[in-house]
C-alpha cells in the first residue's frame, strides 16, 4: 500500500517541479539560462521537510529525475542533465535535512533562522552542481556571476515557497475562530493600497517620472504596504500575500517594466536587484511571523499561568491584592469578588475599618511601619475568622515601592 501511495506521491512531485520550473523559467533576462527566481527547488525542499520519513526517497527521487528531464528538455546534454539532476537531489536533501531539524526548537526566531539556513544550503548546493554540470557540457556560460544569480535565485524562491508550503501544511479547517471580518478587510484594503501602488511604480523609470530625489524611494513602498498585508492577515494569509505579490513584480520586471528593468552596468545587476529587493520581503516577513508567534505563544503561556493561579486562589480560598504604600490604595485580584461577594473598592484604611476596636490601633500602626520600610510583614484578622499576610516589597534604593497582601477567607466549619 505505501508503495503504490509513494509512486503518487513522487508522481505529483515530479508533475509539479516540471510546472514550476517552466513558470520560472523566463528566455527574455539578461542571461537567458538562469531564472529570475526558482521556484522548484524550495518548493520540493519544503514538501520533503513536512512528510513522513517513508514518503522522503519517493519525493527525492521525483526531484531528480524532474531536473533531468527539465534539463533534457532545455536542450542539453545528457551528463550536463544528469549532473542538474543529482545536484538537485542533493539540495534538497541537505536542506531538508536542516529544516525538519529546525523546525523541532521551541524558539520562534530560531526555527527563522534554521529555515533561512535550509534553503540558503539548498540554494549553494544547487547553484554549485548548476555550475558544474554547464561546464561539463561545455555551455558558454560566465561561471562566476552565473553562480551567484542561480545562487540568490534559489535561495530567494525557497524562501518564498518554503515557508508558504510548511505553514499549510498544518493547516486543519476549523468552525470557529481564525481571521476576524475587521482583520479581513484592513489586511484586503492594505493589499488593494499595495496594488495600485506596485502597479504605478512598476510602470517605468521611477527617476524619470517622479525625479532622481523622489523617484528611488518609491521603490520600497509597495514592500511596506506588503508587510502591513502580512500583519493584519497574519502567517497564512500574510505569506499568500507576498508570494503573489512577488510573483506580479517579478512578472513586471521580466517584462521589462519597473525600477530595475533599466541600462545594466554590468550583466545580471538587474537580475540580482530584483532578487535582492524579493528577499528584503521574504526575510522582513519571516521576521514578522517569527516574533508573531513567539508573542502568541507567550501570550498562551501567561493565559494558562493566570488560569492556574485563580485556580489555586479560589480552591484554597485565597485573593490577593497589591497596595500602593503612598496612598494606600489597593489593586485586587479577579477572584476578589468572589471572596466579599461583588467588586471591591476597598482602600488600606476601610480594611483596618473592618476589624474589632481593639485590633485598629495595632493595625495602623503596622501600616505606617510598613509604608516607611521599618516593618516587613505583619499579619491582620478580623472579626469574621479572615486573615491577611502583609509584605513589604522595596525597590534597589531601600524603599518601600509596593506592599503585597494574601488574605484567606474564613473558613465555615461543618456541623453534623
């Protein structure tokens, strides 16, 4: 069963590398045998990383042999092919490799790291079996500024697919909950800004139409405009986002429209200033998502501690209330309505108030000493069984900056 389940699954692999690869492929650059960005390496990176292990050889080897027939059907030779090929299976491999390893640390901003670090090995080793399979087919290709766009091309496209394909895959429909209509449409009204923005600044020389001193910047706007998508949309919709957002300015681009489609001087700078301008996206929101996350989680983390804490407060019958030592006013507890039966608004002094006649004296006495740092915890009841534990906290300069209080209902005896 799982043999005929991996066979469709390598199938699919190589059906979709040969699509991706034909949608990156653009003849009409600068050096016509290198893409602007490639897609089908990050993309089987990202599959093979999220997989179970038995599916991993199947999706590798699709890998492979979808490079070779590409590189086949490109025209070239058969050990230059093959080479593309075997490179290819390398690469994603090694990045794979490296993903799934990272994706097990807890820390958000690490597993950032990891995945940037996934695809840019991914993108060294397929660059560098790129090099060397055109220079064993003897192909007339500038091997060093070759290595760098196929480089930065790579690791651009993993970066963009990899996260993308990684973030769905744990994505389970559900009833309730997700994205809000308010989050919905701030985040589609911030991409319709980016859309009219990106299509007048993709539209020729930004220098030309609006000067050389306003012209530049523009540049960046539609990428702010971007972010700001990714942010109200969150992870999912944020990376839908700017993948197609990138697609229509790479698309731009390749058409020779936009700020970088100009006069090279030398061959390539338009090539690597697109990539460079796509990878700016690409990691400033993989640096979004990461802190994104490790809020949420936080957050998750102090929600589970507050639940805990009321639990153990209200099973033992205890509240909690923190005193201003200048003013004596108090800060409850949430449990503290049910602890005097509704919301208190009780001070420092109608506490004491509420004690015998004879325990008030001590009990302000104990306050003052407390305020002035002379005393450090005092003990008060009242008439009713109650009992509070005062603490003093100070501050580095030895005074008194807040005073805690543990108070502990009276405990109803049972009678048979």
């Amino acid at each position: 069963m799982k043999s005929v389940e991996g066979l469709w699954s390598s199938l699919a692999c190589f059906v979709c590398w040969l699509i991706l690869g034909q949608i990156s492929y653009i003849p009409e650059t600068t050096l016509a045998s290198i893409a602007l960005i490639w897609l089908p390496t990050g993309a089987a990176l990202a599959v093979v990383s999220v997989v179970a292990p038995w599916r991993i050889p199947w999706l590798v080897g699709a890998s492979v042999a979808a490079a070779f027939v590409y590189s086949l059907g490109s025209g070239m030779p058969v050990t230059t092919a093959l080479v593309e090929g075997l490179g290819e299976g390398l690469a994603v491999t090694a990045g794979a490799a490296l993903l799934r390893a990272s994706r097990q640390w807890v820390d958000a901003r690490l597993r950032w790291v990891g995945q940037i670090s996934a695809c840019g090995l991914a993108a060294t080793i397929s660059s560098s079996g790129f090099i060397v399979a055109w220079q064993l087919g003897d192909q007339d290709l500038p091997w060093g500024t070759s290595w760098v766009l196929v480089a930065v091309g790579v690791w651009v496209g993993a970066l963009l697919v990899t996260p993308l394909v990684t973030s769905f895959s744990a994505f389970r429909p559900k009833r309730s909950g997700g994205m809000t209509m308010l989050n919905f449409g701030g985040g589609a009204l911030a991409y319709a800004g980016f859309l009219l923005v990106a299509s007048l600044v993709f539209q020729g020389d930004v220098t030309e139409r609006f000067g050389e001193s306003l012209g530049p910047p523009l540049t960046y706007l539609p990428l702010s405009l971007l972010v700001l998508t990714a942010l109200v949309w969150g992870e999912r919709g944020g990376l839908l986002a700017i993948a197609s957002g990138a697609a229509l300015m790479i698309g731009w681009t390749a058409m020779g429209r936009g700020p970088f489609a100009s006069t090279e001087s030398f061959p390539g700078e338009a090539l690597l200033e697109v990539q460079a301008y796509v990878a700016v996206i690409a990691l400033l929101s993989g640096l979004l998502f990461s802190l994104q996350e490790r809020t949420a989680r936080a957050l998750e983390e102090a929600k589970r501690w507050r639940l805990r804490y009321l639990q153990v407060l209200d099973s033992g019958g205890f509240t909690t209330l923190t005193i201003d030592p200048r003013n004596g006013r108090c800060e409850w507890s949430e449990n503290a309505a049910s602890f005097f039966g509704r919301a208190p608004e009780l001070s420092v002094s109608e506490l004491i108030e509420r004690a015998g006649d004879a325990e008030q004296p001590l009990m302000r006495a104990q306050w003052q000493a407390l305020q002035q740092g002379s005393l450090s915890q005092a003990d008060w009841d009242w008439p009713d069984g109650s009992h509070a534990s005062l603490t003093a906290i100070t501050g580095p300069d030895g005074k008194v900056e807040i005073v805690t209080a543990l108070l502990r209902k009276a405990r109803q005896r049972y009678h048979g």
